[in-house]
C-alpha cells in the first residue's frame, strides 16, 4: 500500500480546445520540456515550441537519422525559439540517443569505476595509478559526449548519473559509476569537468539516489525505506560535495516515506529544505518525466507539473507524448496556463533565470572543424576501452 498522496485535491480542469495562449512577461518562466515526434518538426510541434510555457525539447532516438538531418532539426528549433533548451539523455552505454554517424560510442560509467579500482599496486605507476587514469578517461568521456552533441546542435545532456550502485536496482545497474560515493563523486566531477570543457553544463539525477530501490519508476513507483540520516550518509554525499559543480539535478521518482509521502520530485522537503537549503545547491531543477508510473501518484500530467514546480522544480519533463496528434501535451500546456490563471502556481523569474543559465555561452565547433582539433583526438584517445 502506497503512502497517502498528498495531490488528491489538486485541481485538474482542463478544456480540450486548443487556444492561442496569451503572452506571458519574458520574467515569468517557461517551465515546460517536451518532446516532438519525428526526424523534422511538424505544425503542432512548431506551435508548442512557441508556446509561452515551453522552455525546452527533449531529443529520442527516433528523432535521429543523420548528423545532416540533427543538425537541420537543432537550427529548425532554434529558429522558432532561440532561447529553447536542446536537451538528450546522452550518457554512454546503454543510455545514448546518437550512436551512428560518426558518433562516439562511449561506454558505459561502470566502467570508469572499474578503471578506478585498478589502482596500480605492484605496478610500475605506484598505487592510486588507476584512479587518476579513471579521471583522466572520465574527463575525456563528458568532452567527447558534449563536443559531439554541440556539433549538431545540442545544448544538454542529462549527464551524470550520481545514483550509487548497491546491485539491485536494473534501470540503474551500468550506468552507475560506483557503489563508493567518494569514488562515483570524483568521477562524476571529472565528467562534469569535460562537459564544461566542450561548453555543456551538466544534470546530475536523480537526487537523492535511485541506485538502493529494485523497482524501476518508468514502470512502478519505488519505495526506499531508509531513514534520512542514511540517505545523507551515502547517497545524497556526491549532492553535498559536487555542490558548487552541479549546473542541474534531476529528482528520483521514488518515495522515501521516513522523509515525506510524495516523491523527491514533488516534494519541497527534499528539494528546497534538504537539496537547497542543507546542501547548498543553487543550479535548476528538471522534474524527471511526467508520464512515468513513479509520477502517477501526483495525478494527471497537469496535476504532477503544479505538484512539481511548487515543490521547487524550475523546469518539468513530458517525454514521449508527442506521438499520435500529441493530445497530452496540448493538454499539458493548457492544464497550465488555466492553472496559472487560478493561482495553484506562480512563474518564478529566479527559475527563468536558472533555466536560460544552462544554455551554452560560447560557439560550438563545426563537426569537420571537432574531427581535427587536438582537444578531441587527444580525449578520443583516453576514452576507456
């Protein structure tokens, strides 16, 4: 039996006509991330991407066929709205969108784990060797992730991963870099640190950790039973030491009952007394995606964006809805322009603020110009094998 939710009497009256939103002050934010449906945008994605709300895209693997036809798409999108963030889950292994056309396949974060625990004992580079050439290859992973996605057009990734790995959680599994928080931190920074290197900022998730929970909460709603103090003694530690280098966190859609009964995601327990105000972290905050089970306990789409950004969200995700005429997220953006109009949230401009402070500030390189710099070979060169 779940927790009682605390969004039962969220109101969700929605008209299902489509209506041209008013205008809203450029202050006020636009706190909606969502996705298209194909390799090119059509008019409907084309009138949500203007719509006032709309402050990002998420990319799929569906929407790639070429880097020619990422790159025409980005400049499309761009065209429409110069301020809309581009973002992709791009991590390396088993979680990379791009994986044809000249792009880098890089491998999964455990591996860089692995790296770190050989460390060199009895060989000739000392002991701690392997950690430091983990590093290395960790800084080289987020530069080639990041250099190649800006290439086309990309300006985010939801990278890393600072989730533990405890052996029992399968969505996570791989893509941990550790079940050491000490170790899965610095590798994590070392990735951040060749983002920023390509001029990415980064999103670490999912706060405080889904790596300890079995069940998945794409298609469940996870319950880790642990109290708070052993939450924040081991998998909230990379939050509270990467707080001054996280651009971005993404919340867990999971419960932890001995600290609230929603979700990290719509709880302003975990988001604005324990992720801002105890340790510190001052970046955006992405809600994870809406349309997954873990967030079905807030209510409708609509429901689980109010309960979200009250709870402290800047920005919330709807992926995969785009399909098939994309009557959720029409639904999505009217349930909050009429929730706007009853007062049941209010744009933040500090939140508008966080959001246009993830786009990149300086010029990506061209494809041709990137397969010839230095910088790239040399990281190339040091990813793991």
């Amino acid at each position: 039996m779940l927790p009682s939710s605390p969004f039962d009497q969220t109101p969700d009256a929605m008209s299902k006509k489509r209506s041209t939103p008013p205008a809203i002050e450029s202050t006020q934010h636009a706190p909606v991330v969502l996705d298209i449906e194909g390799l090119s945008l059509n008019d409907a994605d084309r009138r949500r991407l203007a719509h006032p709300l709309t402050g990002g895209l998420i990319l799929f693997a569906r929407n790639w066929q070429s880097r020619a036809q990422l790159t025409a798409l980005c400049a499309e999108i761009k065209s429409i709205r110069p301020d809309v963030l581009i973002c992709v889950d791009h991590e390396g292994g088993r979680v990379q969108r791009f994986k044809t056309d000249g792009f880098t396949h890089v491998p999964a974060m455990r591996r860089l784990g692995e790296m770190w625990l050989d460390d060199g004992k009895g060989g000739k580079n000392g002991q701690g060797s392997g950690a430091l050439v983990a590093t290395d290859a960790a800084t080289a992973c987020g530069y080639v992730l990041a250099s190649e996605l800006r290439a086309c057009g990309v300006d985010l990734t939801f990278t890393p991963v600072l989730d533990l790995d405890w052996g029992e959680s399968s969505v996570i599994g791989d893509r941990a870099f550790h079940g050491d928080a000490r170790v899965a931190t610095l590798l994590a920074k070392s990735v951040m640190h060749g983002l920023l290197l390509a001029g990415m900022a980064n999103c670490g998730k999912h706060f405080p950790g889904h790596g300890f929970v079995k069940a998945d909460s794409h298609i469940d709603v996870p319950i880790d039973k642990r109290s708070l103090k052993a939450i924040l003694a081991d998998d909230a530690k990379p939050y509270e030491w990467l707080s001054t280098s996280l651009t971005s966190v993404m919340p867990a859609h999971v419960i932890y009952p001995k600290v609230d009964s929603a979700p990290a995601g719509f709880s302003s327990r975990w988001l604005q007394d324990i992720l801002r105000g105890q340790l510190g972290f001052t970046g955006a905050i992405f809600s994870d995606d809406l349309s997954m089970e873990g967030a079905s306990v807030a209510g409708s789409h609509t429901q689980g964006a109010v309960a979200a950004l009250n709870a402290g969200c800047d920005l919330v995700l709807l992926c995969n809805q785009s399909l098939q005429g994309g009557q959720p997220v029409d639904d999505l953006l009217d349930g909050l322009m009429q929730s706007l109009a009853r007062g049941e949230w209010s744009p933040s401009a500090d939140s508008e603020a966080r959001r246009l402070d993830l786009l990149p500030q300086s010029a990506p390189h061209t494809w041709d110009d990137l397969m010839h710099l230095p910088q790239y070979q040399q990281a190339l060169s040091r990813l793991p094998r």
